[in-house]
C-alpha cells in the first residue's frame, strides 16, 4: 500500500507541534479528553473549516444586503431632496 505523507522540518515542524500542543491543552481544559497528535491536527483543521464557513456566511450575507442598503441610502436622499424641492415652491 502506498501512503500520501508530508515531511515537516526546522520552524514548519516546530509551529505544527506549538499548535498541537495548543489543541491539546485546550481540549484537555474544555472536557479533559487527552487527544493524540492525529486527533489534535484533525480538530485544528476543523476549527479552521468552520472559521473558514463562517467567514463565507458573513460575505455572503453583506454582498446580499450591500445593493439593497445601496437603494435604501439612495431612496432617503430622494425622498428628502423632494421634500427640499416641494419647500421650495
């Protein structure tokens, strides 16, 4: 069987095993589950995945409501630059 695998060294390493490192302890802290190495980098990655869903969510719903305030903004200097102009007469 052949097997994909990556090769980490010098600060690559080092950064990969701070953070595990980090999801241990937290997840230790959170409900005292120890996790191994595999388990820490599959929950690392999958708080990245979330953080990376919910910041599309949060886009996704700005680029809906940005063209609809657009016309509200646009629609109110309207309607008070007619007021302006019935003043006037």
């Amino acid at each position: 069987m052949i097997e994909k695998g990556l090769i980490l060294t010098g600060n690559d390493a080092e950064l990969l095993s701070r953070a595990l490192s980090e999801v241990k302890t937290k997840a230790y802290e959170e409900s005292e589950a120890q996790l191994n190495d595999t388990e820490a980098l599959s929950a690392l990655v999958s708080g990245f995945r979330t953080a990376e869903k919910e910041e599309q969510e949060k886009e996704r719903s700005l680029s809906y409501f940005s063209p609809l305030r657009k016309r509200l903004v646009l629609g109110t200097v309207i309607e008070r630059l007619g007021s302006a102009d019935s003043g006037k007469t």
